[in-house]
C-alpha cells in the first residue's frame, strides 16, 4: 500500500462499554464517573486563545488537587542550571540518603507550570519515599521545543551537581514521560553520564500519534475521552519533525545506551500503544525494561486511592529502591 491511499478500516458496531468487575470496586466507582471531557484546542496561531485554556485548566486541575492529602514534606524552592525547580524530601528520610528522583511534571506538553509543579512533585515524594527535583520548565505558547527540553537537561546538569549519576533516576509521568526520555537520549548524545534508570509512567513517547490504541481508546478512556492531543504537539514542536528522538523518543536509537527502565499504563490508556511499543522498542536493544499494565486502567491510572495504584506504587517503590540503595 502506497503512503497516499487510505489504510484498510475495521468497522465496529456502536456498542456499550460496561465498567468491568474485574477490578477493585474503588477503581470502579472511578470509571463509573465517567469521561473527563477536556476543552477544544484553540488555533494554533491563536496563542492568546491558549494562555486562556491553559489557565483555565490549571484552576480546574489545582481545584482537584486541593483536596488530596500530600503527606509532611520539606519543599525548597531552588535554581538549577537557570531554572526554577522545586526540591522535596519526604519527613523521615535518612540524612545521610545521597538518592534523588528527577522527576518531571506531565499536562500535554502545555500544563503543569508552577504550583500545579510543585504539588504534583509533593505528592510524588510522598508516594515513592524519595528526595524529588522537579523542574518547573518552560512551556508553549511562549516557550515551544527545544525550550522545554533545554530546561529538563538543565536540570539534570544541576542535579548531577549535587548527586552521583547512579544515584538519579529520572522519571515522568504522560508529557513528563516524553520529556524524560528525551532528556536520557539528549543527555547521551551530550556526553553526560545516564542516571541509574527511567520510570515513564504513561509516557507521550510518540507525537507523531501513530499507534493503535489513538483510534481505539477514542470514547473509551475517561481521560479526555482518548481525544487526540495533535494540536498541542504541533505548538510544542513549532515546527520541528515530530518524529525527532528529542520530540517522539520511541524513535531513538536504544543501541547506543539507555538505563534499565519501568514502564506503566493501563488496558483503557490511550497512550497504551506508545508505552508497549517503547517496552519493546528499549527490550530489542537489549535494555532491561518492565512493562506494568493495569486493567481497565485510563491514562494516569485511577488517580484514587485503589488496590491496583498502591500495587502500581510497591512496583515503583521496588524498581527505584533496587537501583539507588
């Protein structure tokens, strides 16, 4: 088949999608809510129309998050390599604990910026007992590719500074995810030493959107309804081949080295496809990499307190721990 003709269809029946009981009943009480319908994106030349969506997003996004508890942390507002990045340690942690998770924010490669940044790493400290750098980079529609990714690799540099590559791991979780991954090739292809592993945790690992499940997950997934995010990763590509390494690293050479990573998503996660075709992509480069699907898991997992979370959270736990300590 030529690239101008149309692909074969599958046409399937209009059918219902039952919330399975297969799941815990917490995790079901998530899916019986329903989809989280997300807001129209506006043109991409309309950059005011997009300060206006993200910031009304990040009320929404805040709004929710005021309510989960974020557990006795320590959180430094700091500078690395230029940018501002909040540093958490969770209560308790050993003085003498040289570990840190660089862990970068997610919000479709256009949210997340500032308090939303520093709850998300609170939170994130919290939940796999770690020391966390969480830069607040710069982001479309002022800050499009490479500002975003110039950042993250600032960050490292700064983190490096402070701790012993083999005792970082970087991690991120949807755009965070892409970021994260971007940064370990980038920093490769620098010369900087790789940290001790990646966690991707949903990861928007392929902007160019062509795997299957940006077609099957469409009304299923409760995240936004599996809508396609194109208009986002044109604005932060400006330009920019979105099949680039730096901008869809599942298209990166995994040859040339890539630390042993932990890889998430869920049976229901639009981003399912990008993040079982990186499981393979880093394994037929001979990197070890573990693969974590939850069932009937949307993007971002339930976002609750489920059984299926706090197992996806020891998983983590378990993979970070056996590398730093």
């Amino acid at each position: 088949m030529s690239e101008t003709e149309s692909p074969p269809v599958l046409r399937v029946p209009e059918r219902d999608i039952p919330v399975p009981r297969s799941i815990s009943p917490e995790a079901q009480a998530v899916l019986a809510r329903g989809v989280i319908e997300g807001g129209e994106h506006p043109p991409l030349d309309d950059l005011a129309a997009w300060r206006k969506m993200i910031a009304a997003t990040a009320r929404t996004v805040l709004t929710m998050l005021s309510g989960v508890p974020n557990g006795e942390v320590e959180v430094e507002a700091t500078d690395l390599e230029g940018v501002p990045t909040f540093v958490v340690t969770p209560h308790g942690l050993d003085p003498g604990d040289t570990s840190a998770l660089l862990d970068i924010h997610g919000g479709a490669l256009v949210n997340g910026a500032g308090e939303m940044c520093r709850i998300m790493a609170t939170r994130t400290a919290v939940r796999f007992g770690v020391r966390v750098y969480a830069p607040d980079y710069r982001m479309p529609p002022d800050d499009p590719y490479p500002a975003p990714l110039d950042d993250c690799i600032a960050a490292y540099r700064g983190v490096l500074g402070r701790h012993h590559p083999q005792q970082v791991v970087v991690s991120g979780g949807s755009a965070g995810g892409n970021l994260a991954a971007a940064l370990i090739l980038r920093a490769r292809d620098e010369g900087l030493p790789p940290p001790a592993g990646a966690v991707l945790l949903s990861p928007e690992a392929d902007l160019t959107e062509s795997g299957d499940t940006f077609k099957t997950m469409v009304g299923i997934d409760t995240v936004g309804g599996g809508k396609s995010l194109m208009p986002a990763n044109l604005l932060y590509a400006n330009g920019h081949d979105l099949s680039h390494p730096y901008l869809s690293p599942l298209f990166g050479d995994f040859t040339k080295g890539f630390p042993p990573t932990l890889l998430t998503s869920g049976t229901r996660d639009f981003f399912l496809s990008n993040t079982v075709r990186m499981h393979r992509a880093l394994r037929s480069a001979g990197v070890h990499a573990e693969l974590h699907v939850m069932e009937a898991g949307p993007h971002g997992g339930f976002m609750a307190d489920t059984p299926e979370e706090r197992d996806i959270t020891d998983e983590v736990r378990r993979f970070i721990q056996a590398l730093l300590y």
